[in-house]
C-alpha cells in the first residue's frame, strides 16, 4: 500500500476509539487487573504467524485482549506507589510525538521538538524557583535523571580533584565520599551503582525521614574532606550529599536549607531525589517544605507522577552546564551540529536516540499555567490530608506520618492486621493502596498523585478501608 492510500487512518481510528473507551472507564472499573501474565501469555504469544494481518485488526486484537490484564492506573481511585495519571493535553501531545517520528536530538534536524523543549526546561527552572541558567535534560524517569545528575557531580568532583574520569576512567581515580539520608529512594544507589560509585554512607534520619543536618556535618567531618577543601571551595576529596524531596512514606522533605549549607561548608556537591515533591516548589503555601532548595547543584523529578504526564519521562537540571555536557555527550563526526547555538538536546541526557519526551511537558504546563500548576499540586496534598483525617477517626486506624504533603501511612495494630487488610482492599478492588514496611513496621501506603482524585474518590477510600478492616476483625 503506497502512502497515499492514507494506511494510517484506519489503525488509528480504532486506537483513538479504544483509548476513549479505557478512559471513559475509569471512574466505575475495578482498579486491579483481572487477568494474570500467565494467563495473557496465550493470547499473545504462540508461535510468530506466518501471516500479518491488517493494522486495524490488530490494534482491536490488542485492545480487547490486554483489557483484562490492564491496572486502572489514570482512575481517580488508584494510590499505589506513586503513580500520576495523565493530563488530556500532556496525552494528546504524546500522541503527536509518536506521529511526527521525531529523533529529538539534534536542534538543526528536529528544530521544532527542540524548540518546545528548550521552552519547557525553562519553565520547569521558572516555576520551581532554580537557577535559569541551569542545564536541562528529558530523560526516561526519575532514575535516570539522578543517574544524569550524579554523572555531572561525578565529572565535575573529580576534575576538581584533579582527575579527568571520562580519559582515564575510575581505576586510580580519587575516592568519592558519597553521603546520603538513611531514608532515601533505592534509585539513588541505583544510580550510584550505574555509575561505580558503591554504596554510599547512610545519615540517620528523623522519624519523618528527613536526614539530620547535624549528623552530616558529623558525618562529613568524619570523611576528612573539611580538612583537604581547596581555596576554590570545592573539596580535593571529592564529597557527594544526596537529599530527598519527598519520602517515600511520609511524604516530608530534607530541611534543605540547613543540610546544603552544611554540605557547601564541607565542598560538597549536592543533588536533591526530587521524584514527586520537587513540584511543592510550584506552590507558595508548601515554601517551608522547599526553602533552600535551588542552592543545590542538580536537582532529578519524574514528571510522570506530580505532573501527570504519559510515561516515560523524567526530567534533570544542573547548575553547571559544562559537567552535565562534559558527562552526557559525545561528537562524532556525523552529527548534524547547530553552531554557535545552545547545546543540542543529546548533550544533556544518556541516549542518542531518543523521542520528544519534553512535548507533553510544555503540554502539560502550556495547558495548566503557572495557576493550574500550583491549584494541581495543593489538590494532591489537600486530598492526602483529607484522607488522614477521615481514617484516622476510624476505630483501629492509625496514621503513622505528619501528612505534609501527599503520602499517607497507615498501621491497623500488628503487622499481620496491616498486611490482611491491604491484601483485602486490593482484592476487592474499590482502590488501590500499595503494601510497604516502614520504620520497623507493616504499612499500608497511600499516594495521592492523580489529577482526577475528588471527593467522591476520597470517600470510597475511606470506606474501602473501613471494610477491609471491619473484614479481617471478622
């Protein structure tokens, strides 16, 4: 079939008309799938057909035989870990990226898609308060943006101790003292991982799981790096502190403030986890969660999650332009270079082929405003504290964090009751809420990241677990 013969449109038809149904759906569905990977594996698999069949029959084939085995995800009803839907916009780009078939890396061959995602980058930079000369990348989620981050901060730590890592790799390099709070996310020793750096040093924490500036400033000092600082202010030993905005249970942020002036004392370089708190900084009443924030040196979110736009699609800055270029990007020969002109999109992040992942964003937030963003943000929050509050007056219910923002905690007595009554809520599938254990106990987890939850969502969960409870009691 030649392209004029427009062999696009009917596959398209039926996709759009599938996912209006999925959507449509979701306010009455059941949230947890119904149907298990084994049991999907025959429809979908088989031996590879010897025939093909038409582009619209399979995307029906598709869509009526992963129904059953889909999570309601976008519903208003869904708290598990920590999972945005999407906003109608941000969904609606997403669609037009794929369309366009862009390989959004050089600013010469994709000026469009690098243009809107300069425009998006510098949005971001406005609207959480960081510095706008800071270099941007769209990378796949929050943990390869602090893999990004924490390339720059390793680039740059070891060049100020004299060792040029992309030459002459880590072998002989200096050793990199990398101090992180007791409670952050596993995706920073991932990174860490990713990158050679081993297991870092763990902080104690609060019982929020904010990390102790005072115990970093101890546990700096123990790392002998005050003593071999340079005159220029950054440490000979190299020294890397990572802070948290957002745990994963409380929802409760590091006190930046205090934490960053500690670690510049010691000629730290700082990076904040910021996977879905970095965008309480879009919101003038949550200030006290994010106050010193922007005097970090890279900063990692996920913009899947507070935002709300599709997967997958993370985003990193860096004060320092040069590392993040310096660690990022390579040139050969026959790339498409525009001279003289801002970096080129594949400088910032690992891939050299990658989809215009930023386009939802300027979506997203060309579609929200300033206004949007922040009344988007103070919902969740507002939504987790109404959650607190109503099941916490229920008999047997325990709230087992201060909800700051948009995580909620909760133990129903031993551990044994908070595990029977999370696996009764996912059974009956009103809501979901992720299992977890926190602080020495069993929880049930409640995120709110969702644009669509209400007041009606909320009320069910609440009675969701009322049920549950009442159940298990007998």
């Amino acid at each position: 079939m030649s392209a004029g013969e427009e062999p696009f449109r009917d596959a398209l038809d039926a996709a759009a008309g599938h996912a209006r149904e999925w959507l449509e759906s979701q306010p009455t569905r059941h949230v947890g799938p119904r149907a298990t990977a084994a049991e999907l594996e025959a429809a979908f698999g088989g031996p590879m057909p010897e025939n093909g069949l038409p582009a619209s029959e399979v995307i029906d084939y598709l869509a009526t035989n992963a129904e059953p085995g889909l999570m309601a995800m976008p519903s208003g009803r869904f708290f598990g870990w920590v999972i945005g839907g999407t906003l109608p916009a941000a969904l609606a780009a997403d669609w037009l990226v794929s369309a366009w078939d862009q390989n959004s890396v050089f600013r010469a061959a994709t000026p469009a898609t690098a243009a809107i995602e300069a425009a998006a980058g510098q949005w971001f930079l406005e609207l959480l308060g960081l510095p706008e000369t800071s270099d941007v990348g769209f990378v796949t989620g929050a943990t390869m943006a602090n893999f990004a981050g924490l390339s720059a901060a390793r680039w740059r730590i070891l060049e100020r101790a004299g060792w040029d890592v992309n030459t002459d790799g880590l072998a002989g390099a200096p050793a990199i003292s990398c101090l992180v709070g007791r409670e952050r996310h596993d995706s920073i020793d991932l990174a860490l991982r990713y990158l050679g750096l081993g297991r870092p040093v763990e902080v104690p924490s609060d019982r929020q799981g904010r990390i102790s500036p005072a115990e970093l400033d101890c546990a700096l000092d123990r790392a002998l790096v005050a003593a071999s600082s340079g005159t220029d202010g950054f440490a000979r030993t190299p020294v890397l502190v990572c802070l948290q905005a957002g745990n994963l249970h409380s929802g409760d942020f590091d006190p930046f403030l205090e934490s960053i002036t500690v670690a510049k004392a010691h000629g730290a370089w700082v990076h904040v986890d910021g996977a879905f708190g970095l965008w309480a900084a879009a919101v003038p009443e949550l200030a006290a969660l994010t106050g010193g924030l922007h005097l970090a040196d890279s900063w990692a979110t996920d913009a899947h999650k507070t935002l709300n736009v599709p997967y997958d699609c993370g985003i990193v800055a860096v004060r320092d332009g040069e590392a993040l270029e310096a660690a990022m990007s390579v040139n050969p020969s026959y790339m498409i270079r525009d001279a003289g002109a801002a970096a080129d999109p594949f400088q910032t992040v690992p891939e050299l082929s990658r989809r215009a992942r930023g386009v939802p964003v300027w979506a997203a937030l060309k579609s929200l405003g300033r206004n949007g963003l922040a009344a988007q943000v103070r919902n969740l929050a507002t939504r987790a504290s109404q959650l607190a509050q109503e099941l916490s007056a229920l008999d047997g219910v325990e709230v087992l964090n201060d909800v700051v923002y948009t995580q909620v905690s909760l133990a129903f007595g031993d551990d044994a009751t908070t595990r029977a009554v999370t696996a009764r809520i996912i059974e009956d599938g009103l809501v979901w809420m992720s299992g977890s254990r926190w602080q020495g106990r069993d929880v049930l987890r409640i995120s709110v990241s969702n644009w669509t939850t209400d007041d009606a969502d909320v009320e069910t969960a609440v009675e969701a677990v009322r049920k549950a409870l009442a159940a298990v009691r007998g």
